[in-house]
C-alpha cells in the first residue's frame, strides 16, 4: 500500500518532480558503507538504526517507516535529503540527539530550487524529534493525525517549521528561523505549544543591536526590516506569524524614533503575495478551493482575485523597494511600514 501523501493544500511542486523516481522507491536499498556513505530509499520493514557507522545517509527516494516498525537515529547522524523527499512515518521514529551531539537533517544539495520536504508523521505513527538541526526543508516536521514530540530542535529556513494536521503533538522549546510559518496548525489541531523562540523578531532585534553601535559611530544608517501584509490583518490558522509580523513592524516604528536623532533610518517592506517556490503550497490550497485541485496556475489566479493590479508579486518587486529605502533618496523616510501588495492592503 503507498505511503499517505499530503493533500493538495501541503503538496509543493517538488512532490510532483519526484514523482519521476517513484521506481527508485520500490525497496530500500543501502549503499556499501565505504567512505561512511549510505544511500537509503523506499519502506523500511523491520526494526533498524541510523548511526554514526553509517553516516551521512542519503536519501534517493522517499523513506516510509512501516506500521509496526521502529527507525532510530542516533546522535550525531546526518541524513541528507535530495531535492522533493521526505522521510515518513507510520510506525515509530525515534529522533533524539543531546546538546552538542544533535542530529542533522539537511539538504543534500544546497543549490536545488525545490526543497526536501522533511520529516511527516503520518496517521497511525508516534515517536520524537528532539535536539535536532532540521535546515532548508518545506516543512521541518508534519504532523497529520498524529501527535509526535517534536522539543529542543533548531529549524532554520523553511517555509513551515511544524506543520501540524488534526495532531495533538507537543511542541515545546524549539527554535525555529527565517519561516513564513513557523508553526501551522490546522484542521481541529490541538498541539500542546509552549516555550518555543520564534526568531521573526528576535532575530530583527539582535541584529539591531549588533550594528546599531557601528551606524553611530559612522553618524548615519539604514536599518530594513522584512515585515508582512499580515502584519497588519490577521489571517487564520496563522496566529503566531501574524503577532511576530505585528511585532517587526512595532519594533520598526520604535527604532525609528529611538535612532532618528543618529541619522539612522528604520523602515520595514510588506510584501503581499511573492511568487516562490515556497508559496506553491498556498497555490495548492486555493486550487482545492476553487474546485480545480492538482491545478496550481488555477490556485494563483484564485489568488490574484485580492489583488486589485491583477497580479502577485514578483521577487524584484521587493528588491526594487528595498533598493530605495537604502538609498539616499529615502533619507528622509523612517519609521514607515511600506506596504507592497499590489493593493491588497487598501482592497
């Protein structure tokens, strides 16, 4: 039986790139261990460990944890994705490193344009991620009804840190960078979230504090933050990034009057909707909605229907805007929150 996939509202294009390989996932096959490299794929059937011996693995294909089997990774392990893979759940996982022997799961190739899509527990799993470094993956973890620990990890550059589907998981004391979401709970999902260091703002903060002393020295500077539309208007199933975009655009506004007698400028950009491939997830939702699911141009003109020029935004939409608040001509701009969103914000 094929492994539970995302619905079309989770799925990114790389899911359908993959695809492709689907034959590379028939069995697990593992490479020999010379020069400690292990290429790993397909369903897992009895009790196994990933552990130092052989390390890193590789994954080549999806990796499915059967029902009633335990996969253990030991500290210290680095399993690598390839582009568009995950390594999925059904029976047990048990992901458990310690402070300074963490596990690493990471992108096996930096320079893809479609990010793995993590670690899934699927319906019918259970186990933990703990002390764990999950980097550059669409989702750090996923829950969908299942209700695994997910504690003490560092998830960095993804576009939904803990994805979170009818679960019940525990999410605590995580530190989790540069997401668009950092924790998303949806469809009756009641997580148990606590104590978790959300760096949208804090990461805006402590920059601040690191070159705010050099901009004085030299008597002028220009401090841009990256705010949100949300910012400004909630959204559902999205409260914690709005408060943390609320909170870059209170801080934007604070700085601005604190470091305006230096001749420091504190503005923020608030971007709409930007074409990524980070946002094919949300293209993939409006698509279902609209009754056109698989479909996703049908998702983005969906969207495109808030936006009163027609259009979503494009990456040098953002850049443009950043050019000009860094630049001399907006010396006399600070403190402003620049909304661009095609008009989505006066809609």
């Amino acid at each position: 039986m094929a492994s539970p996939r995302l619905s079309p509202r989770w799925r990114s294009i790389a899911t359908v790139l993959v695809l492709v390989t689907g034959s590379l996932t028939a069995l697990l096959f593992t490479s020999p261990h010379a020069a400690a490299l292990t290429y790993v794929g397909g369903a897992i059937t009895s009790d196994t460990v990933w552990d130092l011996t052989g390390t890193p693995y590789i994954l080549v294909g999806h990796v499915t944890v059967r029902p009633g089997v335990t996969l253990r990774i030991m500290p210290g392990t680095i399993v690598r994705f390839n582009a568009g893979l995950a390594l999925y759940v059904e029976g047990r996982l048990e992901a458990n490193g310690f402070p300074g022997n963490e596990i690493l799961f990471l992108r096996n190739n930096t320079m893809a344009v479609f990010p793995p899509q993590g670690i899934q527990f699927n319906a019918s799993s259970t186990g933990s991620v703990m002390w764990s470094f999950i980097d550059r993956m669409d989702r750090g973890v996923t829950a969908i009804d299942s209700s695994p620990d997910v504690r003490n990890n560092f998830i960095d550059h993804a576009f939904i840190g803990v994805a979170l589907g009818n679960s019940f998981a525990n999410v605590e004391w995580n530190a989790i960078n540069d997401t668009q979401w950092a924790i998303y709970a949806i469809n009756g999902a009641a997580p148990y979230v606590a104590n978790n260091y959300i760096t949208n703002v804090t990461g805006a903060f402590l920059c601040a504090r690191r070159v705010v002393p050099e901009m004085k020295k030299r008597g002028k500077g220009k401090l841009i933050h990256t705010g949100s539309i949300f910012g400004a208007y909630g959204v559902p199933s999205a409260v914690a990034y709005c408060v943390t975009k609320m909170a870059i655009h209170g801080l934007t506004r604070a700085l601005a009057i604190e470091l305006a007698p230096h001749r420091i400028n504190v503005n923020a950009v608030a971007p709409g909707n930007v074409v990524t491939p980070l946002n094919d997830v949300l293209y993939d939702y409006m698509a279902e909605q609209a009754g056109s699911p698989g479909d996703r141009e049908a998702g983005k003109r969906a969207l495109v229907k808030s936006y009163p020029v027609g259009r979503l935004g494009q990456v040098s939409d953002i850049a443009a805007a950043v050019v000009y608040l860094a630049s001399d001509a907006a010396d006399f701009v600070t403190g402003q929150i620049m909304f661009i969103d095609g008009g989505y914000s006066v809609a």
